[in-house]
C-alpha cells in the first residue's frame, strides 16, 4: 500500500512529532522522576535530567521488598494464563455470535452488551460472596476463571468477523472441514490483528488490575503487583519516588507486549485472502 | 428437504453451544448471578453487614432517583462528558490509526510513543496533571506566554470536568487506535485500487473506502466509548478525593453509585436502582447510536 | 425461544444463590467447633493498612515480640495497601464473613460500624493490669457503643499544630501567632503573590470542625447536618476571606501540592496546620527545612485543635477471641504501644507510655502532645460520613469564591438531611 503524500507531508510530520511530544513528556517526567530522590520531586520544579541520579527507588524495590520476586511471578502467571483463555474463548464466542445462526443468538448477543451497561460497583459484593462460596478466595483460579472471558472483546471479536469474507469459509466446508476445522485452521490465524490488539488489551488490564484483587487477595504471598507496590502509598505521605519507580517496572513487561504485537498491524503479514 | 435443514441447523447450533461454552459457564456464574443479585437489592432496603435485613419496597428505591437532586446533577454531568468525550476520542483515534498505518517513515516510533499514555499507571498520571495544571504549572505557563488567561484547573468548577475531559481523551484514544489498526489490516487491497481508477485522492479513499469498512470497529468504538464514558469514575474519584465537588462539579453517577454503596452503610438497595437506572440510559444511548449509524448488521 | 433461556438462567441463578445464602451460615457454625483448642498452635489474622516502610517495619518489630512471648500464637498480617479503599475492603470481608480477626478502625468509621454489631465488645476481656484508666479518656470513649460498652482500644492519635517557617517568619519579622486574628495579619505578611501564601488550608470538615463550632454552632444535631446555623457560618467566614479576600490561604492543588506538608515543605506556604504525620515526612523529605510547631491558634480565647485516631478492634465472628484478645492487648498495651510508637511516628493513646517517651518535652512535638487534653475527637455519630461529603462539595465552592458560604452551608445541609432521612 504506497501512499503518495504530495502536499502537507511537512505539516503532516510536524503534527506528528508535535502529538508525540504531549504523549512522550508525561512518561518521560515519570522515567526521570524515578531516579531522583523524594525531596526532588515534590519540589515541583520542572526538570527532565535528575539532579542527583540514584538508583536506590529500584533497590528499594527490588532487594528490601523481599516479597518483590513473588509479585512479580504472581502478576505475571495470572496475565499470561488470562490473556490465553480470553483469547481462545473470546474469540470462539465473537465467531459464533457473527456467523453461525442458532436459537437464542440475538438474545444471548443484547445480554452480552447488556452486562457491559452495569458498573461494577454493585456487582462487586456478590461476586465476592460467590468466590467465597467456592472457596476461591486468595487463590490463582479466584483471579483467573471469573475474568477467562471478557464481554468486551467478545464484542470485539464478532465485528472483527463480521467484516471476513464468507467465501474462504464456504471453500473450506466443501473441502469437507468441520466447523471446527474452519474455525481453528482458516478463521483464526485470518484474525491475527484482532487477537493482538486483544493481547495487549487483556494482558494490560489483567497486569493493571487494582480493585478486584484488593478484595480478593489477603495473604501478601499471593499479591499481584500493583498491590504489593501501592503500599508505598498511604493518605498522607506519598512516595513518590518509589511509585514512579513501580510504575516503571509496571510499564516496561507491557510495553514489550505491546511491541512484539506491533508486528502483527502490518499490511501482508496477515491478509492473504479476501479477493 | 425441510428435515435435511434442520438437520443441518441443529448440528450448528450444536457446535455453537459447544464454542460457546466456556463463555456461558462464567457469564452465568460470575457476571449474570451477581447482576441477579443486584436486581433483588435493588427492590430492597437492605442491610448486608451484621445483622442482616432485607426489606422488600417495591419501586421506591427507583422512585427515589427522582427526588434526588444530586442524581440529576450527576447525570447531567456524565452526559455533558459523554457528548464531548465520545466523539473526539472515536474520532482522534481513528485519525492516529489511519495516520500510523499509511506507510509513512518512523511509522513504528510513532505507533509506540502514542501507546504509552495507555500504558502510564493512572496514580502517576494524576501526579503528572496536578503537576501540568496546577497556578504555577506547565499549562498555565504555555498560556501566559501566548497571552491568554490561566486558569485555577483544579480547584475551579467550571474548569475541573474539563480538565478530566481532556485527560481522558488524551489518554483512551490510544486504546482505540489500536483497535483501529488491527482492523485497518483487513482493508482488501483491491478496493482501494478500485477506487484508484475510479481517480479518487487519499482524502476521498479515506472517506468512501476506509470509514465504510471500519463500520461494525466504528461501531464497537462508540459503544464501548459510550459505556466507559457513562461509567467514568476513577478521575473524578481521585480528582475529588470522592466528594464530587467542588459544588457537584465533578459527580458522576458512578461516584454516586459507589458513595451510596459503601461509603454509607444501608443504601446498597438504592445504589443498585441508580445501577440499573444507568444501565438503561446506557442502553438508550446504544440503540440512539445504532439508529444514527444506520448499521444493519449488529444484530 | 428466548423466554425459555430467560427462565432457565433465572432458575438456575437463584438455586445458586439459594445455596450460597444457605452456606454461609452453615460455615461459620462448623469452624466454631474445630478450631481453637488448647495446645494447637493458632492463627490470628490482622488486618490495617500500609505505612511507610519505617512503620511497616515497627509495626512488624511490635508483632514479632508479641509472638516470642505467646509462642503457640501466630499473628498473620494483611496489609489492605489503599487506605482510600480500606474501609471498602473490610466491609466486603465482613459481609461474606470472611473478616480479619483484628483489625483497625478510624474512630470516624466506628459509630456505624458499631451499630451493625459486626464487633465484639471488648469489656470482659480486660483485666486489672490492662489499666484502662492509662488511656487519654475522649480518645478511648471514641469506641464506646451507644450500650456504653468498648469495641475498641486505641492505637495512636494525632491532633493538629501549627507548622510554620522559621526563615520565613525571620524574613517578614513577624511573631508567631497565638490568635486567629494575629494569624490572618501574620498571613497576609508572609504572602508573596502565587509564590507563597501565608496559610496552606485543607477546606475539609475533618480539618475545620473545631473552627466551625468555635462560636458556638454546632454542625451535627442530632444526627443530623446543622452546620448552616449563622454561628457557623460566622467562624468559618475568615478561611473563605483569607482565601478570597486576602489572597493569603491557599488550598495545596492550587499550587500543585498533594497536601499541607507537601505545600509547605515546597515552601509555597509559610504555614499549616498539620498533624503529627507531617513530622517524619518533613524529615524525610525535607531535611534542610527550618521550621517550629505551635498550639493552634485561639479564638476568642478558647483553644481548640481536632483528634484523630484509630483503634484495635475484634471480629465478632472470630473463632479465636482468646488470642484476638491477647493481640490486641498487647498492641494497645504498655510494652507493645511503646515499641509502636517509639520513632515518632505515631503518638501514644496511653498516658504513661507518652510519660515514658517525653513527647511532651519533644521540641516539635509538645504542641500536638499539649492538645490532646482540649482536642475535639473527629467523630460525631452514624451520619457524619454523609455529612462530610456534603460538607466537603459545597465548602469548597465557597472557598473559591462561587458563591456565599452561608448560601453553599444552606444547600449542603439541606441535601445531607435529604439523603439521611431517606436512608
């Protein structure tokens, strides 16, 4: 896909650089912050190269919290087995619900929608008492199975499906390929932009998580991340510091994940029907 | 002839259960069972801690809605949010997207650089904006250099929601840029060289090619733009320290919803109304969307 | 089709749920008798939230003595590490009956919860060697029921004192103010612009109550928001001018800061008013700070100064009361309250522990000490939860000048009454 911008290439450029200053120089402020000290940064004063370069906000973290390497193994085994499940049964859901035709389709599909509509806030106490009913509390499964599917990108899926053409699939059926068959080997791998732009997304949102395992998770063994860290957080003193610190540490698995998806949002890697 | 057919249906319908299997087990248990559970609170005055009560009165919990003068202002708020937000979030990201993907050099820079507002944890992001618009911060500088008046962004009402506006937008349009990209890579080739001999510019290309084809991604765009929107509460809970002030200016129903279900003991019943009572103006707005779009296939 | 789908999810939901209901009682029965025999070692959760790392670390010093001494007692802590969020938290916990066995209370969060009768009341537990007459009495009373039974015992506390700085005070040759009067003077004297104004104020309720009632109104009646009386209104006028008028109070957003001790740490504010917390942070933070603390100021002769604390409660569904009890007496008692407290970071509730550690002699924190015998406790009933957060909205309003304060006092009362009475 060559494009030819004659006109307003310059413009064009300057726009971009302009844009990706407003969205480099907050996370530029947070990498530098996280190697000054405290006194430093609520100075307010406005430098992007540290007066006195430390590193002791990663040491803080890394060696005297000794339960760090835990976290970390916990955040990281919850979000890689979350954005597995969610993308195979996401993507088996939005396929069904954007091509197949069975009794209860349309009412299964406003439900889906529907239950996006209601916050969480008023759901919160009952999944709680489910989870303690199950004895899931403080536990891997607890934090994984409610969340395996995800109506959002349920919905996602099924408008990516949508848009695919129907006759690859009709030339796999009378190959004589099941369902099955058309679903894994010719719609899936057809959908590898879609299920990145679901990696990311569930990978970021399992890995950010906040709320739900404050409630779920007691025992600092079984902390995620953002939980174990936010402890350097309390109503009145606010380390900074080590938080600008966390948020690297936060940042730096997803924007790898982020990264290596890229690839998959480039033209002729993944189109190779569709005539 | 008819009992091949159904033959043939039933088998689909088969496999479509079958596909569909994992999502039902967790929609029932963990999504649909607790809304359940909300819906009975809802006609309920309740009390869960302690000594529990549960007292059923009707529809006065919803009645209630009415008479609450802070629901209104809440709702209103959220709508003024929803109207600017929606739009120019589904709208730059789709700029970005289509930006990004026109095989321009230091496309894959630029791609990762426009992700990480997405990526900064929202605790460094508000220490970032009380920073940026704070009297003697780095917007209200820009501003006095070029001569225009600054403002007290956080403390100043008629201000606030803007700033959280601009925060917001700024900071969920990459979320849906990239939704953008993924599905800018299903484009069919042949229908933009279509268009080529047909002399269309880049402009025309992308107004009759590739927004016709982003239609059912647009449409999601909008929805889970019009969802998130409407459920807006972390800004203006931090924003607030969770009173919604300064006078109401920042309260949103979903700050409501959570002051009434746990920051005061007792009103789970009618935080559950207010839910339910969201939810179906979420809805309406869905279907008013939908109606706009003129898309024909989400059902 | 469809109506059939409904059906089975609806039945399928509410068996359930049936269950769910049905079990939770059943459970709670079954531990009773299984656990807490003599002999077995024992497992006592308590629950609070993060500190900074020195607290964690005294906090974890105090619990590691505890378990020398009753070896057949383990004392597992959970850290719930929003404090924003903690109460939310505990809450859950207790409605599903899955709740810490000990854990903290702030005395503002206990009426309500006391109410629910989630806590169990502490008085057979004590013993003649607890000595309860040791604590600071308002402190303590703070987590006595309507039943005049106690539910808890406090931890910690902090009042209020006045923080200000000594190179700025030298600079603009001013006294340091005994008076509201001579504060709002020496307020407008220390004032430079946007830069530096003379007061950092926090416009909430919790910071302002002993103002708000210092002319004789009073903002809670009976349970109910009365903070619109002209009495109020009239002593908290003065905050509003200084903003307004003066232009020599400033809340901490507004330059930038997260809070008062940040702000005057910045130097943005010549003067706050702040607790005991801002005492190890400036020390952290800014150590080449001068600064003094002082009583808050007086009005009208009277003074006044806020109290906060925090206490030790039980669980009432606790199936280990008799080593729930031990934890939390020896936390609140002489020797664990004293390792607690020993670095300053938190003040001590019993007398004799803060005789021990001269607090009272401590250069900066004398005044907070002094304050502890005319402080007013921050806690006022069931409802103040819902008052503050009227409050709060609509002060803010009047303190940045949208509109009279009696006019935005008049409306905040008006909606909290609202909202009690159709609780």
């Amino acid at each position: 896909m060559k494009k030819k911008f004659h006109i307003g290439k310059a413009i064009l450029y300057t726009m971009l650089v302009l844009y990706a200053i407003v969205t480099l120089i907050p996370f530029l402020w947070a990498l530098s912050s996280s190697f000054k000290n405290l006194e430093e940064i609520v100075s307010g004063t406005i430098n992007f190269i540290p007066k006195d370069f430390t590193l002791d906000n990663y040491k803080q973290i890394f060696i005297e919290q000794e339960m760090f390497p835990r976290w970390l193994f916990n955040s990281l085994f919850i979000a890689v087995t979350v954005t597995l499940l969610n993308l195979l049964f996401n993507s088996m859901a939005g396929y069904v619900l954007a091509r197949l035709s069975f009794p209860g389709k349309k009412t299964l599909f406003i439900i889906i929608l529907a239950v996006l509509m209601i916050p969480a806030q008023v759901t919160m106490i009952p999944n709680y008492l489910i989870l303690k009913q199950l004895g899931w509390l403080n536990s891997y499964q607890g934090m994984i199975v409610p969340v395996m599917i995800n109506a959002t990108f349920i919905f996602m899926m099924r408008q990516f499906f949508i848009n695919f053409p129907k006759e690859l699939e009709e030339a796999a059926a009378l190959d004589g390929l099941s369902r099955f068959g058309i679903f894994f080997r010719i719609v899936l791998p057809l959908a590898r932009p879609a299920l990145a732009a679901q990696a990311i997304f569930v990978f970021m949102g399992s890995w950010n998580d906040f709320m739900r395992p404050l409630i779920i998770l007691s025992d600092p063994a079984m902390f995620t991340l953002p939980l174990g860290l936010n402890t350097f957080k309390s109503q009145y003193i606010s380390y900074w510091n080590y938080i600008m610190a966390a948020s690297m540490v936060f940042t730096l698995p997803m924007l790898v994940i982020y990264v290596f998806f890229n690839r998959y949002f480039i033209k002729g890697i993944s189109f190779t029907g569709g005539k | 002839m008819k009992e091949k057919i159904s033959k043939k249906a039933l088998r689909e319908a088969g496999s479509s259960y079958l596909l569909l299997s994992p999502t039902l087990f967790v929609l029932l248990l963990f999504i649909i069972g607790p809304i359940l559970f909300a819906v009975y609170l809802a006609f309920h005055k309740v009390e869960l801690l302690g000594i529990t009560s549960f007292e059923f009165v009707g529809f006065s919990n919803f009645e209630k809605i009415l008479e609450d003068t802070r629901a209104k202002i809440a709702l209103w708020n959220t709508v003024k949010y929803v109207i600017i937000v929606v739009p120019c979030q589904t709208l730059l990201a789709l700029v970005l997207a289509a930006t990004l993907n026109a095989g321009l050099k230091g496309e894959k820079f630029f791609r990762i650089v426009y992700f990480l507002p997405t990526l900064t944890s929202s605790a460094v992001l508000t220490l970032i904006f009380m920073w940026m618009y704070n009297q003697n911060g780095l917007i209200n500088n820009v501003l006095k250099l070029f001569g225009f008046p600054t403002y007290n962004w956080l403390g100043d009402p008629d201000v606030a929601l803007n700033a959280i506006m601009i925060m917001n937008i700024w900071s969920t349009a990459p979320f849906f840029m990239v939704i953008y990209l993924a599905a800018l890579q299903d484009i069919p080739d042949s229908l933009y060289e279509a268009a080529e001999l047909d002399g269309a510019n880049t402009l025309q290309k992308f107004w009759y090619v590739t927004v016709p084809y982003l239609k059912p991604v647009t449409s999601f765009v909008v929805i889970m733009g019009l969802i998130g929107t409407f459920q807006l509460f972390d800004q203006s809970y931090i924003f607030s320290k969770g009173s919604g002030g300064p006078n109401n200016s920042t309260l949103t129903v979903v700050l409501l919803i959570y002051q009434y279900a746990f920051k005061n003991l007792g009103t789970m019943g009618y935080a559950a109304a207010l839910a339910f009572a969201l939810a179906i103006i979420i809805l309406v707005a869905t279907l008013l969307q939908r109606k706009f779009s003129k898309e024909e296939s989400l059902y | 089709m469809s109506p059939k789908k409904w059906l089975a999810t609806i039945g399928v939901t509410s068996v359930f749920f049936g269950s769910l209901l049905a079990g939770c009682g059943g459970e709670n029965a079954e531990k009773k008798d299984g656990e807490g025999k003599q002999g077995e070692k024992v497992e006592v959760t308590l629950a609070g939230w993060g500190g900074n790392p020195t607290e964690q670390k005294l906090l974890q010093q105090t619990l590691d003595d505890f378990e020398a001494k009753h070896p057949n007692i383990d004392v597992k802590l959970e850290v719930i590490s929003e404090q924003a969020q903690y109460m939310d938290v505990i809450k859950t916990r207790l409605i599903g009956g899955e709740g810490p066995d000990v854990f903290y209370l702030d005395a503002f969060e206990a009426p309500a919860l006391i109410e629910t009768g989630v806590l169990e009341p502490l008085d057979e537990y004590v013993t003649d060697d607890f000595d309860i007459d040791d604590f600071e009495k308002p402190l303590l009373d703070a987590f006595k029921g309507k039943d005049g039974k106690i539910y808890g015992f406090p931890k910690d506390y902090s009042t209020l004192a006045l923080l200000y700085n000594k190179k700025m005070f030298k600079e603009a040759g001013v006294e340091v103010p005994k008076t509201w009067d001579e504060l709002r003077e020496v307020a407008k004297k220390l004032t430079k612009g946007t830069e530096v104004y003379g007061l950092g104020v926090n416009p909430e309720l919790a910071r302002l109550y002993h103002i708000a009632e210092s002319k004789g109104g009073k903002v809670v009646t009976n349970n109910k928001a009365s903070f619109a009386d002209p009495k109020v209104v009239e002593a908290l006028q003065p905050i509003v001018d200084m903003h307004l008028k003066d232009k020599s109070a400033a809340q901490p957003n507004e330059v930038g800061a997260g809070w008062g001790g940040e702000m005057f740490g910045q130097g943005k504010a010549a003067m706050v008013i702040e607790g005991n917390w801002a005492i190890p942070f400036l020390q952290d933070t800014f150590p080449n700070l001068e600064y003094g603390t002082a009583e808050v100021p007086t009005i009208d002769g009277k003074k006044a100064t806020m109290a906060y604390t925090v206490a030790y409660v039980m669980n009432k569904d606790s199936n280990k009361k008799e080593a729930a009890w031990k934890l939390i007496s020896y936390l609140t008692g002489k020797e664990g309250m004293k390792t607690w407290t020993s670095k300053g970071y938190a003040l001590p509730t019993r007398k004799s522990v803060a005789a021990e550690l001269g607090y009272d002699k401590d250069e900066l924190r004398a005044p907070l000490v002094a304050g502890a015998s005319y402080a007013t406790v921050w806690q006022q009933g069931t409802n103040l939860p819902i008052i503050v957060n009227n409050f709060n909205n609509q002060f803010v309003s009047a303190f940045l000048g949208e509109r009279p304060l009696a006019k935005a006092l008049e409306e905040a009362q008006e909606t909290a009454n609202k909202e009690i009475e159709s609780k």
